[in-house]
C-alpha cells in the first residue's frame, strides 16, 4: 500500500540500510542510477556525486552524513551525462529513505547566472572580480593595460549603439589577434583591460598604433580613437592595485588629451588630491558659500578712452588655507552638479558690489559684470528661468551681464546651446566666446553661433609682440572677428606694450595686470573710486 502511493504521487526515491543495501528503490530512481533492491549502493563503481563545478564527491559523505536535511549533487552512472537532483534524507534506525527531485532546469539557471556575474554576454569579456582572479592564477607579472574607445558615444550618437558596439569589438579583436595569451577583462561600454604576461613581448606603441588604424564598415571609414593607459608590472606587484594604475592612467589620457600614457606614481598623488577636493567641496556647499567661496573682480577697459566699463568675476576657494585653481575644482563642481549655486552666488556678489558703489555714489548702470557659464548649466532646461529669478531678486538688469562660455563647449549639443543663447540674447545678456583660439571649433560652427563678442585666450597675448608666429594668430583673429562685425576682448594683458599692440590691431577691450589683478569686492570699489577722475567719462 505504501510502495503503491509512493509511486501514484511519482516520487522518486531510494531506501537502504547503514552497510548500503538497497531495500526500496521506485522505477524511477532504479532507471536513473541503474540499481535495483538488494544491490549495494556504496560499492558501485560507476555511481559517482559530483558538485557544480564538477569536482568528485565522496560516496559515503553522500550517503551517510548525517547533519544533511536536503543536498543537491550531479549524478552520473556508467560515466553519462551529469543528472542534477535534490536528496531530500530522512533517517530512522539503520534505514536512510531518500526522495530524489530532479532540478535540472534550476541548476542550468544558476549555472547561467554564474557565467553571466563571471562574463559578459555579449562579448565573452571576463568581469573585473573573474579577471583578477584569473590573471592571480598565473602567478607571475606582466603589464596590465586600460584600452578606452574616446568617440564610442559620439559614434553611437551619429550612426547607432549597434556600429558603436562593433567598433569596440573590432578594437578588441585587433588586441586578442596580436596577443593570444592575454587576459581580456569588461570594463564598461567603451573599455576594456587586458593582462600581457611579461614572458609575452610586446611593443605598446606599435599595440597602440595597431589599435587606431581605421576599418571600414559599410562603405564608411571608422577612425576609433584609442585611448591606451599602462602599467608595468614588477614581480612584486599587486595585480589589482596594477589594474587600478592601468585604470588611472586612462583617465589621465583623457583629461591631458594624451592618448598612450604609462602610469606614473605621481598620478596616484594627483588622483588623491582630487578626492580630496571633491570631499571638501561637498563640505562647502552644505554651508553658507560665502563661508568657503569669494568672488574677485578684474577690471575691463575700452582701449580707447581707457575707460573702466566693468569687470570680470572670478570665483576663489581655499583648501586648508591655500588657494585651490578654479581649473582644479569647477571640472569637480560641474560634474557633481553643483556650478549654477556658484553662478547664483556670483550674481549675489554683483548685487553686493553694485550696492557698494551706489553708496559711494557712484551710478554703475553702465558696468557690464561678466560671469563664467559652463555648458552644463546651458543643457539644464530651467537654467534661463533660474538665472532671471535670481537677477530679479537682485534686481539687476540682464543689458548688465555678459555671459562668457568656452568655445569647445559650444560645440557638442549645438544646436540646443545655440537655441538657449538665442532666447538669452532677446532677455538682454551679452553672450562672449571665452578662450577664443583654444577650442579648435570650425568656422562653420562660429557662422551660425549667436553671440556678440570674442575674447582672446591669453596664450595669444603674453609672448605676442615677441612672437611672429603668434602675431600672425593674434591677427587672424582680430581680422576674422572685424569680418564677422563682433567686439574683441585680450585678456592677460600684462604690460604697455602688449597693451600698444592691442589697441594698434583694433582689439576694443582689455583686461589684465597691466590695469589691475583681480581684486575683491572692497578692493574694487576703492579701485573704481581711485581712478574715476580719469577713467569714468562715459561717453554719450
């Protein structure tokens, strides 16, 4: 009665005694591990339990020990096919009952769920924790190298994520073809990291000019835009500390626009001071930011007249008492998203030295104020309405702010940025073109940019009256801006002499040490009331 709803309710099961005899077996297991009653379980030679990476397991740990509940194991008679089960044990005096459960479509899941946290899919890459491991098997050194696809989102903006995915696999496949015994690893979407050991020569220059030669790809070419970062191993090394360097040094690829870079330990020195900028510019935005930030103003004259007509706000901050370079930490306020609380504080300091002046009794409504825009508050689709909120709040004028973008910032999302300075134009504001020269933005772009005036990086300007080459650039641009009926503004102007040169070549406007450093608020203000017998004539 019991053997018959055993098999009504079709459990698989198998029961035998503490020496291994086989009592009870149901169909089912007798087809699946070939035994039947009285045979011995343990002494079957072809019986074999196996774990999920198919490492052997012993026939009496299976069987007989006794603190398991439940077991899954790989089952295998005659050396076949590996038949995955769940034991479920249930043990009273010498008998041991065993239900069997097949779990086959469960432990290919897992299996898979395995592969795909060890591999990428798509490109067979192993995942950084697989590939660490795997490269700390070979116990030996190497160099361990960052391969980063600069244009991947441009590509994959222009023509689609499918082209942008093959050229990263022709890049990786260049790698693999000349180095076989490397070890490929999944870094992101445009990246990935190999380890050469060093018994591997290689040559990371001609690996590097390999990688960027061009492909075709229906009928187009494709120029891929190698980034390669490197570290050369020791005997001594850290494998994942080397992948690390191999990682900073992309990075460093990126930011100094280098393209093959070898990892040197004063990157490690920059990267941390890095850090600790981040975190103590978190600190500062989570307190009042005249706590932690200053605004300096360098004066801007017409060199004409010699008149002051306004000046250019400059933003400060300190770190542990020394100042930081705004080229330093703006990067770090743009990408954690926090710039437009600089911008709006700037305007509050406008507002402070507007009132300032007015005290004095000075009528500043012909000082135009100019403040650094970055790009990213321009793709901010509230940064027009912010910065007209906070104008009214400070009741400035917008005809007395003149916004300064960088001209390679102008050109990616042009035609969004060109849409905003348009609307910017019709509420007042000036746009200027900073670091004019520096960007490498074509002529095309500028034709169709809107804005109302250019100002000359200050590379152009110090060595100018020295230097032919740089007269001929400097000229270029004072020619192409004269051409295009736009103002032009030298900043760095240091000296008489390249202030002569200036005004000889038509440049309009001027800022510099020749007049004045950037001075604060306060300083400003006895500079303007200083100087307004001979230069605050206004003209008509």
């Amino acid at each position: 009665m019991q053997k018959s709803l055993i098999e009504l309710l079709n459990i698989i099961y198998v029961a035998y005694e503490n020496d291994g005899t086989i009592t009870g077996i149901s169909d089912k297991a007798s087809d699946l591990i070939k035994l039947k009653v009285g045979d011995n379980i343990v002494n079957c030679p072809t019986l074999k339990f196996f774990d999920e990476d198919f490492a052997e397991l012993s026939s009496n740990e299976i069987l007989f020990e006794p603190c398991f509940d439940q077991l899954e194991v790989g089952v295998s008679v005659d050396n076949s096919n590996v038949h995955w089960v769940r034991f479920s044990y249930t043990r009273k005096n010498t008998l041991t009952f065993v239900k069997v459960e097949l779990i086959e479509e469960l432990v290919a899941i897992r299996r898979l769920n395995k592969q795909l946290a060890i591999r990428d899919p798509h490109t067979g890459l192993l995942y950084r924790e697989a590939f660490v491991s795997k490269v700390q098997e070979l116990d030996t050194y190497g160099i361990m190298c960052c391969i980063r696809i600069c244009n991947y989102q441009r590509i994959s903006e222009v023509w689609n994520i499918g082209v942008a995915n093959l050229v990263f696999m022709e890049v990786l496949s260049r790698f693999q073809g000349d180095f076989e015994q490397g070890i490929f690893s999944k870094h992101s979407s445009d990246c990935f990291c190999v380890f050469v050991p060093h018994t591997t020569p290689i040559n990371i220059e001609a690996l590097y000019n390999h990688l960027n030669e061009p492909f075709e790809f229906n009928d187009s070419s494709f120029y891929s835009n190698v980034a390669l970062g490197y570290y050369k191993e020791s005997h001594k090394d850290d494998h994942e500390l080397s992948l690390n360097k191999a990682e900073m040094a992309t990075f460093d690829v990126l930011s100094d626009k280098l393209r093959l870079v070898e990892f040197q330990e004063g990157l490690a020195r920059q990267i941390e001071r890095q850090n600790k900028i981040e975190t103590a510019l978190r600190d500062s935005f989570h307190q009042d930011l005249d706590k932690s930030f200053t605004v300096v103003l360098q004066p801007l004259h017409d060199t004409k007249t010699e008149c002051l007509i306004g000046a250019e706000c400059l933003m400060r901050w300190t770190l542990e008492g020394k100042p930081v370079s705004p080229v330093e930490f703006i990067p770090i306020v743009e990408s954690t998203g926090d710039i437009n609380k600089l911008t709006l504080f700037t305007l509050s300091q406008i507002r402070k030295t507007v009132e300032h002046l007015q005290s004095e009794g000075m009528d500043c409504k012909h000082y135009m104020f100019a403040i650094n825009i970055s790009v990213v508050e321009i793709l901010d689709v509230k940064f027009e309405s912010k910065l007209l909120a906070a104008l009214a709040q400070h009741n400035i004028d917008p005809k007395r702010i003149k916004l300064e973008l960088t001209e390679s910032a102008l050109i990616d999302n042009f035609s969004y940025v060109n849409e905003v300075l348009v609307s910017l134009q019709s509420k007042g504001f000036t746009i200027s073109i900073d670091d004019f020269g520096t960007g490498f933005s074509s002529l095309s772009y500028l034709c169709k940019l809107n804005f109302d005036e250019i100002k000359i990086d200050r590379s152009f300007v110090t060595n100018v009256v020295k230097d032919g080459k740089l007269q001929s650039v400097f000229n270029s641009i004072v020619s192409l801006a004269k051409n295009l009926d736009k103002p032009l503004v030298a900043e760095g102007v240091e000296d008489m002499e390249q202030m002569i040169y200036a005004k000889a070549k038509g440049v309009q406007y001027v800022q510099g040490y020749y007049y004045s450093k950037p001075l604060p608020i306060d300083a400003f203000v006895e500079y303007v009331l200083e100087d307004k017998s001979s230069y605050l004539h206004f003209e008509s």
